[in-house]
C-alpha cells in the first residue's frame, strides 16, 4: 500500500452514517483524519461520544464546531458531508470555493433537474449551478467522471440497492420499462439517529411496516438514472419496508422482460456487466442475496430468478445501507477522486 | 357466553402452529381439550414440553401417540391437525370416516384440481375424493360451506395475507389481473421447529433474504382462490422474505389498475366489502399496517395506496403467520362449525 | 364467571405499562373502562393511538384530559395511575379522597419510610400520611391489606423478581443475609416510552450493557420488603442490565446459605412456599426459567440450584416486566380488592 | 507493515469461531492462508460456504479433508485448531510432532491438573505431557510463554471476560476470594454451529435464560487463572445466561473487598494494571461497558463501581465471544509467536 496520505474533516460525523464514516476512515490507511465536526458534541473527544473507536488513531481526536474556516484551516483536502439533506448546500458551497474537493452524502446535490428537486422537496435548490456541476457519485457507472470532481453527490441507500441491478439491462433494452415495482426492506438505522419515539427499540424489534409509499423522495434520483440508463423516461413503483435490524437493506425488483428476451439473455447482461466491478457480487441466476453477508462491506450482492409462467424477471439485491448505502460507497469516490486504489481501506469482510 | 362445550382433539401439536393452537384452544371456553397427540413427545405432560402452559387447564394434560383409535376413544368430535403436509392426509381419511370433524391446518387438502397437486407437490393425491369434498377454510368467503363442511382444509399463512385483499377488488373487476406482483414478509416460526442450522438464532438474526421464488408452493392456493374471484385465470408473482422476527406476515401487493378505475372505486369496494367481518380489520388508504399489531390475535389488517403516476394499486396487509395464517383462522372455522359466536375465544389483544 | 361489572378509569394510558394495563382491562369480562387519560392524546380515539386494540370494547372509547373532576364524573369506582414517579402522587390524593380505589403503578407511595423515600428520592413526600396508609400491592404477601386498601402502591417490576423468591427463605432463616447479590436482565419497555436516543432500536439491539448500579431507586423497595421479611435488616447489591427484548425480566440471586442449611430444607421451603398461589409457578430445583414462557402473562416462574462448592444458594426467576412486574400484578390486587376471582381476566397464555 | 508472511493452516473452519478466524485471516496482511479443512465441506469453495467472503482473498480457496498430512504438507508454519473439544487432542500432537506450532480454540489443553480434567470432562486426558507443555495462551498475562510456546490454549469465552478484571486485584490482595459471584451473558454464537431446536431463532429471540448453574465446564479454567494470581485457592460461583444477540459476553461481578481497601486503592490497580495493553480498555469507575461497542474487535471493555453499602466492588466487562473471546485472541498469540506487532490484523473496529 502507497504511502501516500491525504488530509481529511468529516462535518457531522455523530449520525449513523457519520459514524459509519468516521470507523472507515480511521481505518484507512492513505487517510488523515485533521478534523471532524459535530454541532452537539463540539469539544467532546470523539471516542467520549463514540467508545468503540478507542484504543486507535481516534483518541487524539475532538470534535469541533462546523464552521468552514476551521475545516479549511485543519489542512483538509477532501472534506466529507454527513449532514441532514438542506443543511449540506450550506458547507459545500463555501468548501468547494475555499478549494477543498466534497463528498457529500447528503441528497442535496444528486438531481439534475431543478424542477424535480422543487417537486421531492418541496423548495427551489438554493446552488443550481453547484447542482449542475455536481457528480452522481455511483462508481460503477461515473467513475471517470468522479476522478475529476470537485464536488460528489453520493446516492441514497434505496437507489443504490435498485440502480446497479437494473442498469446493465435497461441498458440492453431487455426489460418493459413501464412494469417495474420494488419492494425494498431496510435496516433502522436508516431511518437516522433522531429522538423520536417510532424509531425506539420496543416500536421496532418484532415489528414489520411499509412506509413512504407511493412517493418516497428516493423515487427522483432513482428514476433519473434508470432514465438515463434506458435512454428513455422509466417510472416505478416504490414502497420501502423498515425491518428490524441494525442494518442491510435488500431490494426485490419485479419487472417483465421484453418480447423475446430469453432468461439466457438475462443471464449473459447480468454476468458480464460487472465482471471488472470491484464491489457488485453478481451471485447468479437461482441465488437469493442474505443482508448479513454485506452488511459491515462496501459490496453489493445481486442475484435473480425467471418467471417463466408470467415472462417476468425478478432481482434481489443486498447491501449495507451504511456501507455500500452511503458511507463506504462515498468512500470509493474518494480513492477514485485521490487517485489510490478503488478498494483502498474498504477489503473489511 | 354459552356454557356448551366442545369436545376437541389436537393432531401434531409440538411444531409453532400446533402449539398456537394449544395455547388458543386451552382459553377457549366452549373447548374441551381431550386429546393431543405428539409422536416425539408422547407419554410427556403438555407442561413440561410447554413451559408456557403451567398453571392452567393444560396442567392434567399428557401427550399420547397419534393413533387414530386413540383420539375416537378420546370421546372427540372435532380433531385439529397440525402436522407435515402429506402426513395429514392419512389422518383426515381416517378420523372423518370415523365421524370426527376434521380441520386441517396442513396443504393437503386446499387444492381443488388433482393436476395442480400433482405439479407443486410432485406426487399424486392420495385422497381425490376427500380433497374433493374438502371446504377451504377461508371464513370471510367459505362461512356457509365452513358450517357444514366434515373437512376443512385450513388456508396458509401467505395466502391468507394476500387472498383477502384482493378478493373485492377481483370480483368487482377493478384489477388488471396480469398485473399482481406481491413481496410478502414473514417471521421466522413459518419455517417451523426443524433441526436445520439455517433456521438458528445466529443466521436469522440481523439477516433479511428471499427464498422460494419463483414458483413456491403456496403460488397453487393463492392464484386458485383470486381465479375463483376474478371468474378468470389470475397468475401472479409471489415472492417471499424471511425476517428476523418470532411472528408475523406482511404483503406488499401491486397491481394495475383498470382503465378508468378510479382511486374513489378502489376505496369504497375496500371500505365496503368487510364491513361485517370480524377480524378484518380495514384501516383505509394511506395507512400502513404494522405486524406488531396483529401478532397473537386473529386480525388481519389492511391498508393501502394509489400510486397515481403510474396508475397502481399497493395494497398492505398484516397478520399473524400462526394466527390468521394458521391457527387462530382454524378456530374461527371451528367456531362456525359447531354453531358458536364467531368470535369466541379469538377476541386476544 | 360472575356477570359482575366495575367501573374503571386508567390515568396516563399512554406508556408501555398503560398500554398493557389497557389491554388486559379491555379484555377483563368483570370490568367496565369508562374512562382513559392521556394529555398529549387527548380528545384522540383510543385505536388511533394503539391500533392494535380496533375491533374490540376499545372501539367506542376517547381518551380524555387527566383532570379528576372528569375521572369522577365518569362514574369510575376505581383508578388505575400508570403515571411517572412523582405525577402520581397529586392524582391519588384527590381521587382518594373523592372515594374512588386507586391502585398506583409508580413508586410514589411504596415505602414506609419518608427519610429512605427522601434518600433514594432526592425530594420530601408530599403526602406522608397517603404513603402510610397505602399498602405494598404485593398479593402473594399483602393479600388481606390489599382487598381493604383505598390505595395501592403496586410494586416495580425489579423488585417483584427478587422478594418474591427471597421472602420464604428469609422468613425461614436459610440465608446469610448479608451476602446476597443480585443480577437482574430487563426488556427494553422497563425503560419506558421516551424519546431519547439512547433508546433507539439501533443502541439496544445486539447490546447488552448494565445500567444504575450500585444505587438504583428500587433498591429501596426491595430492602424495605426483604427486611420485614428477615425480621431484620437486610442489604443487597443488585445490578440491573438492559437486555435487546422488548419485555421481560430475569433475576439471578446468589446467597451464602446459613450454617447447617441444606439443599433440601431449600426445597422444601421454595416448594411449600406458593403451592396456593395462582401466578409463582414454582419450577424447582435445577430448572432454569426463560423469560419467553411468562411475557404476556401475569406469572412468575422461579427455579434455583445449591452450588456446594461454595455453599451458595442460586434463585432465578422470570417475569414480564409489563406483567407481573407491573401492570396483571396491578389487576390481581383489583381482582381481591372488588371481591372477584384472584385470576379472574389473568389466564392468558 | 512488514512483508513477512506467515503460512498458515487452519483446522476446522465451518462453525462459528472458525468461521470469525478466517475473516481475521483473510484481513491480516502477514497471514498466507495456505490450508483450510472440514469435513462437511471439504471439496467445496470457501466461499460457497461463507458467501461473505467473496470478493477477497478467499476466492481461490477450497476447503479439505482435516488430515494432517494435507496440513503439512500445504507448508503450514502454524495451525489454528477450531474444533470441537476432545477431537482437538488428536490433532495437536500430531501436528506439534511433525513441527508446526499450534495455537489450539478447544478447551482441551487449557488444564493444568489431570484431575481438574476429568472431574470436568468425565474422562482422562489422553496426553497429559502435550498438556503439560502447553500455554495458556491469554497475552495480558502469559505473553513470554506464548512467543515461545509450540502448542498454545487459546482461552474461553467467560473465562476472559472473568479473569482480565480480576487478575490485577487478586495479585494485589485487595479481594475477599471466597465472595467472589458472577453473572455473565452470553450472545447465541457460542453456542456453536449445531442442529438444535433449542438454538433456533424462534426459541433464542425474545427469550433471557441461565443455564448450566452450577457447574459449567469454565469454571476450571477460570479457577484455575484466578488461583495463580491470588497465590492461594479461589473459587467462585458461576452463572451464564444465553441472550438474544449474536455475538458479545458481559460479565458482572461482584467481590466484597478485604478490610482497609478503598474505592482509590481499587481505581489505582485498575488503572495502573493494563496501561501497557493493547486490547484492555479501562473505561474507569462508574463506566458500564457495552457489548456492541467490542463486537466485531478484539477490545475487551472493564468498569467498575464501589457498593460502598454493601462493601463490594462491582466489575463490569465486555467483549466478543467470537472475537477476544476466541478468534481475535488466538490471533493475538499468533503475533506474538512468530514476532509480528501484537495488534498486526487486529485494528479493526
């Protein structure tokens, strides 16, 4: 392993993807971690707030306030956004003038139309032109892209559990794009580390709830790349599952193959779209993904079956949705956008 | 209450849904438990294999072999069957020829075409005739045929959960029956008390995973009862999630709708259509269920919504897999047969 | 069972242990529930905020404001206060003196001592002569108080656990006062319903930790009872661990055995202790009681081994923190103070 | 990190402590995993079994038959036994004779005392001389042994999690030892990998229990660590109890102090005792550890309280089962055997 280190803030990093982040980067080894924030816990040491991380490069750190001059005068080359969607526009536009490369997991910055930002979220993007600039930070697909970016927009866990298993074969023109439904399962700590009392252990262990539906926000980054993927408009259907795990999110996509696609065909898209993919494991036809295989990873299990009797395909997908759902994922970008190996600091099993 | 009691046999009563069904049985106020029977555990008191019981009516109960002479001489009217699925057919022939009353918590007896038995269960029906005469035991479709019926062959837990949303809407025409997909969601006790490691603690917990797709067995039931209502071939895909928790079915079904249906229509067939039933519990458009609040009785609870941009209907539908998807469902039956309030001993919070 | 009817008013229905006790009420053929108080789901049904309670007696009811005029004018003969410690204690001053039967879930009238209650909590009582004449709602020794009582002090849910299996010991003489420890295991619901993050479904699950040692407030009840029990003071050490199940509790005791005690004057001591008593189930010596065999039911399981290398005494015991430690302990001492079966509305499986 | 490389064979690799030493293998960057055996699954693809490893270094792995000439001849330097106890005896000797070193998971070499054995094994241990020479391979303790040590015995579970606590205070005389107790609690993987029932989730989940009072196998070992530090005979009483978690022991015991000592003595030995240690975390006084904050790691987490009362100290620790508890711990004793840094592979978190 190169030698090299880059200088590295995480801005609000007491979250569950912060904290996710937080455990990847202190164990990189071409990172240096120089500052890390959080509003509530500013002048706490991080392993105070965080006790798993003592006994390593975290115990020297404190968190400190989130203001973009001390980031920028820690020496940060990169800084990483773990901040609630409408509070990360704020820093990224101030970091990205300041010089600093951003990696933001937020969904601040993942639309391209503006109009379907008004539309998910309810209010006119404050950057558009930072919005425009800004990389879809799904490696498989923009990596190129990525390598040269001054400002990433990791995607949602949902949409990357749904994009990377459908995008070889819009690609292909294998499906009918109007008959796509998904049902996607998650893990509670997706739903954030908020002191709210649906989210406490009793209303969630033995309990199982759809939520969401019909019109969850993922629904718009997830239909513009399926879009882009298909070269035409794809709209589905969407209802996400919270499950009562920690983590994992698992994805099952229904949708009906065209005229005269055979399973073959199938098949031969799917095993060879991600032969080079460092962190899609195409599992195969017949093969069912189990979240507790990917979670605590960056990969991304895919398999699939044929229904004959109805000419539908259906995939199943599984990932981290911490890890391969945000955290470990935007960290691929960076290994891409410092130019070190794609899965540096991410061969954790 | 009436105080008429019942003379009752269990048939197979150490898996989950025998034990349910004991548990439902011994608070049952017009049951008299005469007799259960359990290969591996006879000659055992009912409380020392089932800790949960002591203290009750189950205290003087002994497990005895499940022979059929022996549960005549028992004096019982109506036997419980809760065993393997081509176990319980040998029982069923026997103890209605001998005048009992017979439900059936396993498969044998749900399919009405001998072609369709032969196809998922890979072997011929051994009992043609019986599985003709044999009633499914769906008490909000069947209540009449329940009432008269020797033989009840009780529905299964996935079934249950997606049959009962769909029948109004079948039999009113508002569905595009090409259309039905359905992810369902169950806890771990559908898979039984088998000595498989892949049913432990360690690989469930933390886990989520599909299995038996495309084409598990319960598809035959399923698409045999929607058929009977939608007076049309209906195939659908099914597909099941194994989820780490003791109890507990969720559906999740898409479905286009009609040309010029409207979201009003599928509101007022769904609002209207169980009115009178006792255990359906409708909870309108845009409410979720939650399984936690269904589990131990023998509620089924349905939601759903329209998702206007791509003109489906989800339907949500939550119940307990060994309540109204196994065992509290067969006491309901029980309940008409011998002429008793419907809801008598099922009204469990 | 008697076609009696009393009428019952719940105060603060709107936590874990108000939500149970509602639940068993609803379900109470003896009992009448006129009246609910929630203040922050006032004027809300009663199944819009538990769900899980639609389709039954709770379909009719509201939940009101908890002022005592309207709990009076309801024409309830008896209050059940599921209130924080502290807010209790205002509520059943009044409604005592306005001559309805309360039975108080909170710890504010459990002790005798007003300096123990100043000790333990950091406050004056505000009603020392209510907290004299209250009575300990423990039913297995307080049985003739209880059915005289205007008010109730029902015990906690830790101390139940631990008196219950010490008391015939400590009434005998076999144990070395002074060297019992405690270890107790407690569902996440012993918590309450609060939000506050450390109660997030992603910090209890997969983690067990202990919690308010060496001084919790129950310490003080449980001393209180053992002492009286013992004839002299006792002192013990108890820890209290949270445990990732949303109810239960176990207790694991250790005592040094007297001089001359032998493993069958245990025995037969623990045996004849409760052979009368409908709710200890009394598992003897070498059997392990699991917490799943007692939630949802108001009983309490308690086996124990002789540990001769040491000459210690090991009792375990388990009870539904909601339950027996709480709210169906609660309704056993209803149960005797309006003259109705012990169990009656308490034989649930 | 230094290139060196050592190869490595290990031996029994299907259950569950096996299954965590190959993911630490696989991670550790002077580790050449040239042989993996079980008998189930020999000719199989490592990740065929262990689908979570894909995507490593595992991917060209088949799994053999166990026999020890394979073993030798893959040009293993060291082989890591994973095996149940009393099949690990026949391997040990033979690969130490044919010049491997071996650090062995099983209990069958961690006795000092023939006698001690079979009192706790039931039979003789059949090479009293191999056990003789073997280390006791806990690394706080006995670190010079193990570098030099051709055969090394790996520590148990509850025995870790009891012992590092106490050590430092028995050698400084600040316990009363015959008042020493402990409740531990255990996550269901140590269990192992079995097909049984009772270790099905439906049975695990939702369920606190003790077993294996008053004897369990552990308390050999553990009596026997405690006894060299305290320079006369301790022995303790011993309760473990089964969670419902996956992975992670907590330990809570309890010792009345010897006359004089203060809570500042026992601070200052605690504090002082493992400055030096890599993977001891002492949280302090009034810390209580949480599992989930070490599963996963090789960190074992110690705090303490002072009953001042009762006189008691209160010690609470927490690690992995699987991790310092097992795998994680033999890996440590593999650095130091053949000269790596103590924490090479083991700074995961």
């Amino acid at each position: 392993m190169s030698e090299k280190k880059i200088k590295v803030a995480i801005v609000g990093a007491s979250g569950y993807s912060g904290k996710e982040l937080l455990r990847l980067l202190l164990m990189h080894e071409n990172v240096d971690l120089v500052c890390a924030t959080s509003r509530q816990s500013a002048g706490q040491k991080l392993t105070e707030v965080f006790p798993r991380f003592r006994g390593g490069k975290a115990d020297d750190l404190l968190f400190v306030q989130p203001d973009t001059d001390s980031i920028v005068a820690s020496g940060a080359e990169c800084a990483f956004l773990a901040l609630p969607h409408g509070v990360a526009v704020e820093y990224a536009q101030d970091l990205v003038e300041k010089g600093l490369r951003v990696i933001d997991l937020s969904a601040d910055f993942r639309l391209e139309d503006v109009d379907v930002y008004l539309e998910y979220y309810d209010k006119q993007h404050p950057s558009p032109d930072l919005m425009k600039e800004a990389v879809y930070g799904l490696p498989e697909v923009y990596a190129d892209e990525i390598k040269a970016a001054r400002l990433v927009a990791s995607p949602g866990c949902y949409p990357t559990s749904i994009i990377l298993p459908l995008i070889p074969l819009l690609k292909e023109g294998l499906l009918d794009t109007s008959s796509i439904v998904v049902a996607s399962m998650s893990g509670a700590s997706g739903a954030g580390k908020k002191a709210d009392t649906s989210l406490l252990f009793v209303e969630i262990n033995e309990s199982i709830r759809a939520y969401g539906a019909p019109k969850h926000r993922h629904l718009s980054e997830i239909e513009q790349e399926l879009t882009h993927a298909a070269g035409a408009e794809v709209q589905i259907s969407f209802v996400p599952h919270l499950m009562p795990v920690t983590a994992g999110i698992n994805s099952t996509i229904f949708s009906s193959l065209n005229e005269g696609v055979s399973g073959e065909d199938v098949n031969k898209v799917l095993l060879g779209a991600y032969q080079g993919a460092a962190f899609v494991r195409v599992l195969g036809e017949g093969v069912f993904p189990d979240s507790k295989n990917v979670v605590g990873t960056n990969f991304i299990d895919i398999g699939w079956v044929i229904d004959a009797r109805t000419g539908r395909l259906i995939l199943f997908s599984a990932e981290d949705n911490l890890g391969k759902g945000a955290s470990s994922q935007a960290l691929q970008s960076f290994n891409l956008m410092f130019d070190l190996p794609e899965n540096a600091g991410l061969l954790h099993f």
